[in-house]
C-alpha cells in the first residue's frame, strides 16, 4: 500500500527569538490534515519544565508522545541526579534523541516532527532548534519552523535586532505569525505567545482569529 504523505505532513509555523532579557516563542493554531483544517485552536507551545518549554511542528501524535516522555524523562533526571536544574542543552539532547530513534523506526507513518527548544539555566538562555532527524542547532538570534517559515523568516530577517527586550520580542514575533498566516494556507486561526525569562516560563497572549461569516 502506498502512503499518502499529504495525509500525514502537518502545517504550522512556530518562530523563536532570544531577546536580552529572554526569549520569546510564538506558534500559530491550525492543525491541518491534507486539504482538510483538523484543528482551529491547535496548542503547539508546551512547558515541559519550570525552565523550558517547546514550540512543535509536524505530525501531531508523535508530537504529543515526544512531548510528554520529555516532561518525564526531565522530571526524573532532575530526581535522580538531586540537581538544582536540568540544563537546557541536556533537555535539548533528550528530545534529539528521541526523534533520532522515532525516524529510523520502521512504521507505515513515517514519524516527521521537529521542535524549537526555549529555556534558562545557570548558563543563561538558550535557543535550540531540534530537526525531525535528531539534530541539535544551537541559536543566537531567532529560528523558524514549518510550512509558514520561510515567510516568518523573512520578517525577522528585516525586523529583528540584537538585544531586544522582550516585550519587542513578543510584537515582532506577532508581525512574523500574521505574515505567514497570510499567505501559508496551513497556518492560520491564531496565534499563542509565551515568553521564557527569569521568571520563568510564562504564557503572555492567545489571539484568535474569527473566520465565520456573519448574516
């Protein structure tokens, strides 16, 4: 039986941005299946420690799995080691791992997911980029991921600036989501924001777009 790939690839932009305070996460809330919208308030940004948290695009149930090993996987290393923290590059190591063995399972659905890692530890923030293969890239500035990406980039390339505050950081990830929600068909609905700083990890704005035609 041939697969059919439309039905299994997903379509999202997630951003990320280091700000000299932080750093800022923003996806978008349609879930797509093929031609078909699945989802019109998709949650794609997750806490998966008091530290970090993870912007997710691809295949939405090995998203979710991958998602909630890590949040147990980070808790019980945080229990066993008796560390104050778990260093955001461990966690990035942790979830790469996971997509390594996920790709080269053998499976009918191929597991395609890809994730944009934020965290704080006692090395400062740091900014991950973790490909469907397993890959690490570490980021100084902003990364983007999904069918929407190469619009978002092309916002941040123009508008984005070395030690913005955070509170710039969330309105230009904003502008970034509205460009690609224009024109990439797979995003849209909304967007959700959350920002990772001393604080910790905080949720800063969910904006829905209405779509329904009124009579």
């Amino acid at each position: 039986m041939e697969l059919d790939m439309n039905k299994s690839l997903k379509g999202t932009t997630t951003i990320g941005i280091v700000c000299k305070d932080g750093i800022v996460l923003a996806a978008d809330k349609r879930s797509s299946a093929g031609y078909r919208i699945a989802d019109k308030s998709a949650l794609k940004i997750h806490k998966i420690a008091d530290n970090m948290a993870v912007c997710m695009a691809g295949l939405v149930s090995d998203a979710q799995l991958i998602i909630k090993l890590a949040r147990s996987e980070l808790m019980l290393k945080k229990i066993r080691s008796d560390a104050p923290e778990v260093t955001v590059k461990e966690g990035a190591n942790l979830i790469a791992n996971i997509l390594y063995s996920n790709i080269r399972r053998p499976s009918m659905i191929p597991g395609i997911v890809g994730f944009i890692l934020a965290g704080k530890d006692s090395r400062g923030f740091s900014l991950y980029d973790l490909g469907m293969d397993g890959s690490v890239t570490l980021f100084d500035d902003y990364v983007s991921d999904g069918s929407g990406s190469d619009l978002a980039l092309g916002v941040l390339e123009a508008m984005y600036k070395k030690n913005i505050p955070v509170i710039e950081g969330v309105n230009l990830a904003v502008k970034a989501i509205s460009a690609a929600i224009s024109r990439d068909m797979p995003t849209g609905n909304g967007i959700d924001v959350m920002t990772i700083t001393d604080k910790g990890v905080s949720e800063i704005t969910t904006r829905t777009i209405e779509t329904k035609i009124l009579v």
